[in-house]
C-alpha cells in the first residue's frame, strides 16, 4: 500500500526576504524529517490574491438556454 501525506501551510510574507526567513525555517522542518522519511520533500509556490472581476458576477437568476448534443457514429 502506498501512501502520500501533505501538510499545507499558507504564509503570508511582506518580501522576498521575509519569504526567505520562512523556506530556510520550512527546509529545516523538512531535513529533520528525513531522518524518519527519507523521501520527504518540499515544494513551494507563490500564490498570488484575485482580484474580484465584476464583469463576471452574475446579478440575478438566469435561465439557462439549451445546448445540443452532437452524436457521432463509431465503427
């Protein structure tokens, strides 16, 4: 049986240097790990915030027009 754990930790950094401060605290974590689960690794990615899109919000119940349904002979 195989298994995969995650751990998901969400930081928030004022700059690259704060950042940094986190992953070199994180890549500690993740070496004192290894002793126990040699495969462990990390990865990191920058999220970055959505800004809200009003061209997109929808005002009210619409209905929902039909779509049809193209059908294909196989063989």
């Amino acid at each position: 049986m195989r298994l995969r754990a995650q751990i998901t930790i969400d930081i928030s950094a004022e700059d690259f240097v704060e950042a940094a401060e986190h992953q070199n605290k994180l890549a500690r974590f993740v070496e004192s790990l290894k002793s126990e689960y040699p495969n462990a690794e990390m990865i990191i990615r920058e999220r970055r915030e959505r800004r809200p899109d009003s061209g997109n919000v929808v005002s009210g119940p619409q209905r929902l027009r039909p779509v049809g349904v193209r059908q294909t002979k196989v063989g």
